[in-house]
C-alpha cells in the first residue's frame, strides 16, 4: 500500500493559501508534517517486520523458502527468518492426538509426584520434630505394640469363653438326640459361632496390625537416622562456616584516649 498527496496544478499545496500565513498555521503545518513523517517511518519499519521469509522441510526431506506458508504446510515445524536470513522465531510442529494425549498423561504425573514428595517432606519433618532420640522411636513402638498385644490378649479370653460355651451347647444339643434341640438351645449356639468367627477374625487381625506397626517404626527409625545425619551434617558446616568468618576486634573508645 503506498501513500499519495495531491498538490494543486501550480505546484503549491493547499496550505499555501494567499495573503500571510500566521503562526499557528506554521505550527499546524509542521505538525502536519511531522505526523506524515512518523506514518511513513512506521509504514516502513511495518514492512520490514513483515517481510520475513519461512523456512521448512516437506514430508521427502526437501527443503522449502517462502514468504509466507503454505496451508498444508502450517501444522509443520518451520523457523522464520529476517531480511538478512537471521532466525527470529521457531514453531515446533503440532502435536498429535496421541501426542497430546501423552503430554497430558506426563503433566499429571509430574503433579503427583510433586504431591508426594510434598507428602513426604511433611512426614520427614514431623518425624524429626516427634523424636528427639533414637531411643524414643524404641519406646513409642513398645508402646504401640504392647497396646495391640492387650487387645489380642483380651481377644484370645474373650475367645476361649465362647469356644468354652460353643462346646457346652454342641453337646446339649445333641443329648436331645433324633427329637430335636429347642429353638432357644439352637439360636444360642448360632450366635455364639457368629461371635467366635468375629473375634478370631479380631485375633488374625490384630496379629497383622502388630506386624505392620513394627514394621513401620523399623522403617521410621532408618529414615530418622538418616534425616537428623543430614541435620547434623548440615549444622556442622554452618557452624565451621561461622567459625570462619574473620571477626572485627572492637576497641572500647576509653582506650583510645
């Protein structure tokens, strides 16, 4: 697109008007000029961005320059270059749906692996915040475990109870022989099988959970040692730095006199 202005035929521009021009019609003027001037240095300088030249390779390897890109070229990786054939801008080409698909799967993952090393510094710092001492993981877990083993233990007498009982009305029952044991006889041996199943299930329980408690605080102990090596590693070369550091000798002003 050029730009054109249109003088009148004796060769002056309209604002050459007859008779003495004051000096707000110069002002006006050299504005005026001033204004075409700017317009034709951005018109210029919007050419020269505009003109750049693409490069690209075909799907045969073949390479291709253009100033502009072709449709079936666009989803392609091309660069694009300026007028003295310097690289100004890099497209990669576009992704495809199992691309895409990938990316989005890799995205999530980087996600949750950041929630779980989140998860872990959390635990990290309030393993070293809850023991002081190695001996105290040894304790909290002879703690924990006595705990469950009364509970199992309570299991066991609760169990040998209603084993005790089951016995007691298996053989009522069958002292009734071919006539039949009474309805009262059969619910309760029913419901004394019932409770013995759940608390010998309670029992096999329990003997899991003490194995995973003692398992956890062998784990727990491991990874405190090696978080309060870290601290006091990390503390020792504080304190070595500090040591290092030159210190200004301060004389007291009395002396000085």
């Amino acid at each position: 697109m050029s730009r054109h202005t249109s003088y009148p035929q004796d060769g002056q521009p309209k604002s050459a008007a007859r008779g003495p021009v004051s000096d707000d019609g110069w002002k006006r003027s050299l504005l005026l000029a001033g204004l075409l001037l700017f317009l034709a240095l951005a018109y210029a300088a919007s050419r020269d961005a505009h003109g750049a030249t693409y490069k690209w390779v075909d799907a045969k390897g073949i390479i291709h320059y253009s100033d502009k890109m072709p449709p079936d070229a666009v989803n392609r990786a091309h660069v694009e270059l300026d007028r003295q054939g310097r690289q100004v801008k890099k497209v990669d080409p576009a992704l495809t749906a199992d691309e895409v698909r990938a990316k989005a799967a890799d995205v999530e993952r980087q996600k949750q692996e950041a929630k779980e090393q989140e998860v872990l510094a959390r635990r990290d710092r309030a393993l070293l915040a809850s023991y002081t001492r190695e001996e105290d993981l040894d304790v909290a877990r002879m703690r924990a475990l006595t705990t469950i083993d009364g509970q199992m233990q309570s299991a066991r007498v609760y169990a040998a109870a209603l084993a005790k009982r089951q016995e007691e009305l298996t053989e009522k029952k069958q002292s009734y022989g071919s006539k039949g044991a009474p309805p009262a006889v059969e619910r309760e041996l029913e419901s004394v099988d019932s409770e013995l199943a759940k608390t010998n299930a309670l029992i096999e329980a329990k003997k899991q959970e003490s194995l995973g408690v003692a398992a956890k605080y062998d784990t727990d102990k491991q990874r405190w040692r090696m978080l309060k090596s870290k601290a006091d590693a990390a503390a020792g070369t504080v304190a070595t730095t500090q040591s290092n550091s030159p210190t200004l000798n301060v004389v007291p002003t009395s002396a000085m006199r």
